[in-house]
C-alpha cells in the first residue's frame, strides 16, 4: 500500500503532555493530579480553536490507562493500554461529537455504555466535543450521570463557547481555562517541524504565518503546509506574503511618509498601485489601522512589549513613532476605524478609501489649526460663563412708517413726549388758535442702535388698547385660516361624564343595536382621578358590548372634555351568575347540529347534495 499524504496538524499532534504547546498552567495541574491520584470525574475544557483542548483530553485518557507512568506522570507509550490507544483500537476510550450527537437518544444511549466496567485497565474515561451543541433536553439528561458517574468513568467536555454551557454543567466540572498559544511559542513549534521536515523557512515568514493564525496552532500548520507545496519547501518572506495575500508593511510606511509631507497626490498613486495589486478596499484600512496601532504602541516604553511584527521591522516602527504626535495617531486611528466601520455601506468602496486617505492627509493641519502655543485648544469651554446668542423676533402687528436713517440715528423720542403731544391734539381739536408746544429731542448716543430703533418703533405705533395675538393674527391671516383659540383641557366631571355616556347609549339605540344600548344604561360609572374612571357592568357580554364600541366612545369622550389623556377600564361585577344567551355559547357546529334538529330536512339536504360544511 503507498504512503498517503498526511497533514502536519495530525502527523505532529501532541502525544504526551510535555509536548503541548503554549498550555503548562493545564499539562503541570493534570500531571501533578494524575500522580497525586487525586482526578476528577468531569473535566471541562474550554478556549479558542486549535489551541489543543482535544489533543489534552486523549492524552489525559492515555495517561491515566497507562500501566507504567513514567515518574514525572506521564505515558510510557509501550504498554498494551498505550500501544491500543495509539493504534485507534482501545476499548475503553469513547469519543462523541456533540455537534451532530445532540439528541437525548444519544445522551442515553451514551448512560447505557458507562454501567459497564472496563474489561481491562483502570477507567472508562468519555470525550464529549463541543459540548455546547447539546440539546438543553440532552443536557438535563446527562446531569445526574455527570454528577454521580461511577468510580471507573471520567468524562472530559470540550468546548469553544463556555457560556452556551448551562450552570448545572459547570458547576459539576473541573475547569480548565485553555489560553491563545503566543507568536513566540507558534514560531518556535514551526522551526522544529521545518527542521524534521528539511524545509527552508525564513524566521520572519514564520512570524508572519503565526500572526496570521491568531493564536490557533492548527491553523498555522495548515498554513505552512499549503505555502510549502506553493514554493516547493522554501519559505521567504516575500512568497508568504504573498501566498496570504497580505500587504507589505513597506507599503505603510511610504503612505505614512506621503501624509506626513502632505502630498496627497503621492499616497492617491500608493493606493492605486495597491489597488491595482488585487487588495480590497477594507483590508487597506484594517492594514492601516493596524500599522498605526503598532507605531502608537511604540511611543511609550511600557507598551512596547505589545507590538508583535516580523524581525527587523522593530527599529522602523520606533523611528517611525519618534517623529509622530500623539494627537495625530489617536485621530487618525479614529478616522480608520470609522471608515472601515461605514467601508459596507458605501457604494462607491475605491472613493470611500480615498475620501479616508484625504482626511489622513490634511489631519495634520486640522490640529495645528486647534492648537495654540503648543496646547490643544478644548472645544467646549467650561471654565467661565458662555454668552448665549439671541434673535430677536419681530412683532406681527402692522408696521409704522420708516423712520428716516438720519432722524433715527441722531433723535430718540420718549413715551412722555409722545403722550403729551397727544393730549395737546385733542386740546387743540376744542381750541384750535391755541399754540402748541414744542417737542423736545433729546440727543442720542451712537453706542446702542437697536435701543434707538425700538424706541422710535415704539413712538410710532397707534395710540389705542394693546392686541393680543390671536386678535392679530386674525386681523392678519382671517381670509386664508381658520384660526380658533385653543382651548384649556378639562378634567373628568361625573355629571357630564353621564351625560356623554348615555348620549352615546342613545347614538346605539337610534342604530338598533339594542343590546349594546342596554348595557350602556346599566353600567356604573366611577371617577378615580382627574383622568381616569372605571365602567362597572354586570358580566362578561357585558363587558364585551362595551370594549367594542372603545374606540368610538373615548373619541367622543376626547371631544367632550377637549383631553385625550382621559382613559377607562371595565370591572365586571361577578356576583351574580350571568345568563349568557345560547346561540352565543354554542360554536359553529353545535349551531349546526342544533338547527338541524329542528328542521330535519336540512341534514337531508346536506347529505343529498353531499355537502361539505366549514365549521
């Protein structure tokens, strides 16, 4: 039989616990109980995928079988026990998938298997993957077992959604919390495989292939197996770029250069070349926004840990950060992250790209522009008392005739002055040859020109009684609009409240609906506050003739008391038992059968013509 191609995630999986990767806060408690034998009966494994929760759960079932741990608590992998698990043919290792076994059935028949003791070794031990796909049926089946399985099972859950997981679950298990395996520890289980594997991987493609797989060791090994079958076992830095089509940090740094000179021509030529390279719009400005971060990162010593780059790009983020403000990163760090926010709804995804670069380029000169002596200037001021501006609003009654600019800007005529020379005019009307006063003028001051203008409006207005509003506008718009004064909201009366109540009753009665009529003029009406009142009728029909005619009546009760928060309920008096008519108990069919009882010849008719009735 030929050799099949197998996969490194499978080929290279862990098979004790020393050579899980990344997860020694887990491999040391588990060994250190195995030895100390002092092992739950349910275990929980939860984290991100491909981060080894299956793999630690077969080599926990593996250990624990072993007939001759090594000293430090591990398997021996040369015992029957051993040899049988590595073999896929062990008997006293189950392994269920959850996601496609989430019945109750297979829960069951799962409890079936665990009454039986192993035949040989010391445990039955069950893997139950992604857990969380069970039924909230399967789970409630499963909790006694899991609470109170027997001395010979140990169950081991994993999962990748611990909170999907009810809390009667969690709180039976052990919990083992499994963490994102780090770039470092990624890139150095890497470099082991290429060696055993005679494959030429430049360190830098490496940390490129970690970054990519965020954590997830088995995405990083399918990763490094397609790009060795793309360059035919030699990894460069250039080649896995652009295998995983990602962009060349290079590229960031020219458009950075480009916005810092504020060239805006140059960083539009930069994105067409990107574009033109096959690179979407949104990735340019994840790309983007994550390159600021990196160099925002770098511009305090204490986080400078956190910048995760390829080797030798760490100098050219620190230099790049040196010449930066902060103001200038945080803004544009917000301008990215907005734009790739709306990037969806845009229609036009090459110009919204471009509208984000445009910003980028003139951000520079927006903060010079809010700055002062070095200092950002706050936008909202808060440390004194704010002017607040005002229009005035011109009256609506009819304008007197314009006062000439120069009358207006050198004299102010007083109200005493305008009222005595009004009393002179009706002096003068009796004795028409008595002389007239002068008027006296009073010079102005040139500082307050509105006052000047108020007061010589206020000199020419007609002498008479002041008119309200409403009085204007009628004078004013009466021939186009219905003007009508609004009218005060009343609050609920109990004499006019009845008396709206039976006119309604009445308005039923001339509409022959005699029944509704009456229940009208049974009920009992009862004020409860300025808005509110209840209806008391006698019974359940009752109560339905009136919700029936809800609509209608508030509407006449809005209209009587000119307020439409006025409400009401309905409070059946049940001390009585009603006597509800039968054709209003019956449903269709006893309808049916009924009449047909009276009038035999209907069923006959119906069976002759053969025909069918919907009930």
């Amino acid at each position: 039989m030929e050799n099949h191609f197998v996969v490194s995630a499978r080929k290279y999986r862990p098979q004790n616990f020393n050579t899980v990767v990344g997860q020694s806060h887990i491999t040391t408690t588990l060994k250190n109980a195995i030895k100390n034998n002092q092992l739950a009966h349910a275990f929980l494994f939860c984290g991100p995928r491909g981060v080894g929760k299956t793999t630690c759960a077969r080599i926990l079932a593996k250990t624990i079988n072993c007939t001759s741990p090594t000293p430090d608590g591990e398997a021996c992998n040369t015992c029957n026990s051993c040899v049988s698990f590595d073999a896929g043919t062990s008997l006293n290792i189950h392994e269920l998938d959850a996601a496609s076994n989430n019945s109750v059935d297979d829960i069951r028949s799962l409890v079936e298997q665990v009454r039986f003791a192993p035949q040989a070794g010391k445990y039955k031990v069950y893997i139950v993957d992604e857990v969380h796909m069970l039924s909230a049926s399967a789970f409630n089946a499963f909790l006694k077992t899991l609470e109170e399985p027997p001395s010979y099972a140990i169950f081991i859950l994993a999962t990748t959604e611990k909170h999907k997981i009810l809390p009667t679950i969690l709180s039976r298990c052990q919990i083992f919390d499994f963490k994102r395996i780090t770039n470092n520890d990624t890139v150095e289980h890497l470099e082991e495989i290429a060696g055993k594997e005679s494959i030429k991987a430049e360190r830098a493609a490496l940390q490129v292939i970690a970054q990519k797989s965020e954590g997830c060791m088995r995405d990083s090994l399918s990763i490094l197996d397609k790009i060795v079958s793309f360059t035919g076992g030699s990894l460069t830095y250039q080649n896995t770029l652009e295998h995983l089509n990602i962009l060349d940090e290079d590229y960031f740094f020219k458009m950075l250069e480009s916005m810092q000179a504020k060239d805006l021509a140059a960083s539009m030529v930069l994105y067409d070349e990107i574009n033109r390279k096959g690179f979407e719009g949104d990735m340019v400005l994840n790309g983007f926004a994550e390159f600021i971060r990196n160099i925002l990162v770098c511009k305090d010593p204490k986080s400078a840990p956190l910048l995760e780059v390829v080797e030798g790009m760490q100098d050219k983020y620190i230099s790049a950060a040196a010449a930066m403000g902060m103001s200038y990163l945080v803004s544009a760090l917000n301008i990215l992250n907005e734009a790739e926010i709306n990037y969806k709804m845009a229609r036009n995804k090459r110009l919204h790209v471009e509208l984000t670069l445009i910003k980028l380029n003139f951000l520079q000169e927006a903060i010079e522009l809010a700055s002062e002596n070095g200092s950002i200037i706050k936008k909202k001021r808060i440390d004194g008392p704010v002017a607040i501006r005002t229009k005035s609003i011109p009256s609506i009654q009819i304008a007197a005739p314009p006062v000439s600019n120069k009358l207006s800007a050198t004299l102010t005529i007083h109200k005493e002055v305008v009222v005595k020379e009004a009393v002179q005019a009706s002096a003068a009307e009796t004795a028409p040859q008595a002389p007239v006063a002068s008027v006296p003028v009073v010079a102005s001051s040139p500082a307050a020109p509105d006052q000047m203008r108020a007061r010589s409006t206020e000199a020419a207005a007609p002498a008479g009684p002041k008119k309200n509003l409403l009085t204007a506008l009628r004078e004013k718009y009466g021939d186009q609009y219905a003007i009508e004064e609004v009218k005060e909201a009343e609050s609920l009366n109990l004499e006019k409240l009845r008396a709206c109540w039976d006119a309604y009753g009445a308005t039923l009665e001339a509409q022959q609906k005699h029944s509704a009529s009456g229940t009208f003029k049974m009920a009992v009406l009862e004020i409860e506050s300025d808005i509110h009142f209840t209806v008391r009728v006698p019974g359940l029909t009752a109560q339905k003739f009136v919700e029936q005619e809800r609509m209608m009546l508030i509407d006449q009760i809005f209209a009587t008391f000119n307020n439409r928060s006025i409400k009401f309920s309905i409070i059946v008096d049940a001390t009585e038992k009603e006597d509800v008519p039968i054709h209003m108990r019956l449903n269709s069919k006893q309808k049916f059968e009924r009449i047909s009882e009276q009038y035999p010849l209907l069923k006959e008719l119906k069976e002759k013509l053969k025909l069918e009735i919907d009930y």
